[in-house]
C-alpha cells in the first residue's frame, strides 16, 4: 500500500476500504507508511487498525509519531495500547517520551508491570539488565512434557518467546533451557530434567549489554537469559533487542570515528545548535593540533627558500599518510568490534601492518619517483634524482609510520577501555601530518644539502 492511496482513502474519508487495506499489511510497514503522515493523518489511520496489529505497529512507531498518538489517545485507548505492550517495549517507550508524557503512561500501567518497569530503569545504561524483558516461559525439571505443554498454553500467549523455556528451581535459580522443538519430538510423559539443556549459558544483569548482544549472536540464541548475582533468571535479552544495541552501537562508533560526539536522536530531531555542540569540540582540538605542523613548517623557511618546490609535495605527503592510517584504523576498529582481534594479537597485527606499509610503500615510490623524474629533469637548481630520493624516503616512512599508528592507538584505546573508534582517521590524520612534514624536512635537508 502506497503513502497516496492512504492520503487518498482519508481525504475521501472512505475508512472501510482503508482499514481492510491497512489489516492486510505488516505492521512494521504501516508504522512507516504512518510515520510519513502527518500527525493528524496518522492518528486518523491508527484508530482504523485492528486492536491486535495496533500494538505491533505502536510498538514499531518513531518517537515523535509515538507521542503525537499518546496526546491524541484517550484513557481508555492508552491504557489498551500499554496493556498489550511487551515490558522491554514499554521500558523504551518511557525512557524516550518527555516527564509529562511518561506520567501519563505510568499512571495507566498496573501495579505489577510498574515495579517491575522501575527495575529495569534502575539498571545501568549499558547494561544487559537495562534492554531485558521478563516476559519468558518458566519450566520446573520435574514437570511431564505434557505439563510443560499445558504451562505454555496458558501463560505463552503473554510472553515475547515461546520457542525457548528457562527451567528453575524453586528459588528461580536458572538450570537448564528446552526448546519446543525437543518438546516436540519427546514423548509426553518424558520429565522435562532428562532433556533440558545443563549448564546453560546466560548473562549477568551488570553485564554490558554490547557484549551481551555479540554473544547472542554468537551462540545463534533467539534469547540470552539474564540472571542476577544469585544465579536467579530475571529477565531474557531477544534478538531484536540485541539488534537494535549492535545499531546503536554502529551508529556511535561512526559518530565517533568522524570527530563527533553522538547523539540519541537522529539526524532531523536534532537542532543546529546540538549538532553544532557535537561537533565543535573535536573540531577545536584538531584544528589546535594542526597548529604544530604550522609551527614546523615556520621553522625550515629557509628550506622553502632554497628549493621552493618541496612545498608542493607537502600535501601529497600529508594526504597519502592521513589515508594510509585510516584504512589500518578502519580495518582494526572493525576487527575489534567483531572479535577477530584481541590484545593479546598485538605484536602480530603491528608486524602484519609492517609488511603491508612495506608492499604498499614501494610501489607509491617507484610510481612518485618516476613522476618526479619526467617532471622535473634537467632542472637547475637540484637534482631529480636527489629530489625523487627524498620524497620516496619520506613516502615510506610515513605511510610506515601511519599503518603502525592505525593499528596500535585502537588496540591501546580498547586496552584502555576507550572506544576504539576514537582513534579513527580524523585523529591519526592530524598525528601523521605533523610528523610526516617533520621527517620530509629532516630528509630533505640531509639529502639536497640545503
């Protein structure tokens, strides 16, 4: 269904047609079609959907469209909409919506949901407790799969997964997990203790929750249980959630590695004035370190004088360093992010980098020196063969000097506990500038005798 025909349906206020046609779509797709309306307009369009549908498409909404509706929404309407939300849904519905709003919602939320809502708002941040939901299927090992069939009809239909039970003890203490799929394929008298899975693996609330996401992954869970320091379940982490914090993250690092401090709302919800305040601060320091190859640049005038040309070999220098560095920080971040990279590699990553600024370098040379030679032959005032000695060397050293840089400053940043992606090109390229103006000078004026 196409954003006109909507328009078009309401304009004519022929609601039947847009509703059955509405029913039929995905509610991840109504909630972009109604994210593209008006406010007016979307709100007129979320009445007509089925009260099943509604929530998922509530549930998928932009912030902006989301508080446009709970503005619009009556009581009765809220307290629907909030009754069917999963709890991790309602959890970020709060923690996006201005105080105002969120008083609105709590007050239409029951006893039980709001405690446990002001649990998981108590939880660090970045925290797996902080993206968990408690809305899972529990088992005891001594259960029939008959019995545990019969537990998930009647409390399935409330939860976020089905498709994995967490087996507890009496204290909730986590022992083991069962899919419906060996449910399935087990007779209806077999205990659930002969066929859970022993030792599962699960996450402590406390736990970051990027880490949390990549062992999800990594083990291809559907959920990661979340257990507190008691080894009790308190909560599961569904993929989506786990998704949604490998976005963030990406979106964050790619902030970070462009000199920019991130923000949680996006591009267009984010005035000029915030984004100019992202953005000054790194800019500042930068621009302030650039000062230093100035500095330097001051310092050999008299080389500048001698030979006037070297200064037009300054940026080729400055340029092939700055992009050498960023495709070592680049190719390290993304090796750290994803686990192919330890510290403990450290020595292995800084030789391989060696080996490949070496490769690299020399083939820039031969080309560099080949090109200074026809350019500049027979010239009065130096040898090509002297001036195409001193850039090559140059060249080598810094884009050496470069490939180190970018694979050691994010592995020292990780070691740190820093996030990599500060060490991104932006901060490499001011670093490799300063120094590969110095070394050019220094060679320079050892091999043209200025």
């Amino acid at each position: 269904m196409t954003l006109e025909k909507i328009r078009e349906l309401l304009e004519n206020k022929d609601y039947k047609t847009l509703k059955a046609q509405l029913s039929e779509e995905n509610p991840a797709d109504v909630a972009l079609l109604l994210d593209d309306l008006t406010k007016e307009e979307a709100v007129v369009a979320y009445r007509l959907l089925p009260k099943d549908q509604a929530t998922d498409v509530f549930a998928h909404l932009e912030g902006d469209n989301r508080e446009a509706l709970i503005t619009a929404f009556s009581d009765k309407e809220l307290e629907d909409v909030i009754k069917d939300l999963f709890i991790d849904d309602t959890v970020d519905l709060i923690e996006e919506m201005p105080a105002s709003v969120v008083k609105r919602i709590l007050k239409h939320t029951d006893p039980e949901s709001r405690l446990i809502i002001n649990e998981i708002l108590n939880y660090p941040k970045d925290s797996a407790g902080s993206i968990m939901t408690t809305e899972f299927v529990t088992l005891r090992a001594n259960m029939t799969v008959e019995e545990a069939f019969d537990r998930i009809r009647r409390t399935g239909v409330d939860k976020e997964t089905i498709y994995t039970c967490y087996v507890t003890s009496d204290k909730k203490e986590l022992l083991g997990t069962v899919s419906v799929k060996e449910l399935l394929l087990s007779d209806y008298s077999t205990k659930i203790g002969d066929i859970m899975e022993d030792n599962p693996i699960s996450v402590k609330t406390t736990d970051d929750r990027e880490e949390t996401a990549k062992q999800l992954t990594h083990y291809d869970f559907i959920a990661m249980p979340v257990t507190d320091g008691d080894n009790r379940l308190v909560g599961i982490v569904t993929f989506d959630d786990a998704m949604d914090v490998i976005e963030d993250e990406t979106e964050e690092d790619f902030a970070i590695m462009a000199a920019i401090t991130p923000s949680e709302d996006d591009y267009l919800h984010t005035s000029v004035l915030t984004h100019a305040k992202n953005r000054i601060v790194w800019l500042l320091f930068l621009m302030l370190s650039a000062t230093i190859t100035g500095l330097i640049i001051s310092h050999y005038e008299e080389a500048f004088s001698a030979i006037p040309i070297l200064v037009s070999f300054i940026p080729m220098l400055m340029d092939t360093g700055g992009n050498c560095g960023s495709q070592s920080s680049t190719m390290i971040i993304r090796g750290l992010a994803l686990d192919e990279i330890k510290f403990k590699d450290f020595f292995r990553v800084m030789f391989k980098e060696f080996g490949i600024s070496i490769a690299v370098g020399i083939l820039l040379v031969i080309v560099n020196s080949i090109r200074i030679a026809f350019m500049y032959r027979g010239s009065s005032e130096f040898s090509s063969l002297s001036l195409a000695l001193a850039v090559g060397i140059t060249l080598q050293l810094t884009i050496t000097l470069s490939k180190i840089l970018g694979c050691i400053l994010p592995m020292a940043a990780k070691k740190l506990n820093l996030d990599p992606a500060i060490m991104a090109a932006p901060l490499i390229t001011t670093i490799v500038d300063t120094c590969s103006v110095l070394i050019f000078f220094k060679v320079s004026i050892l091999i043209l005798h200025i």
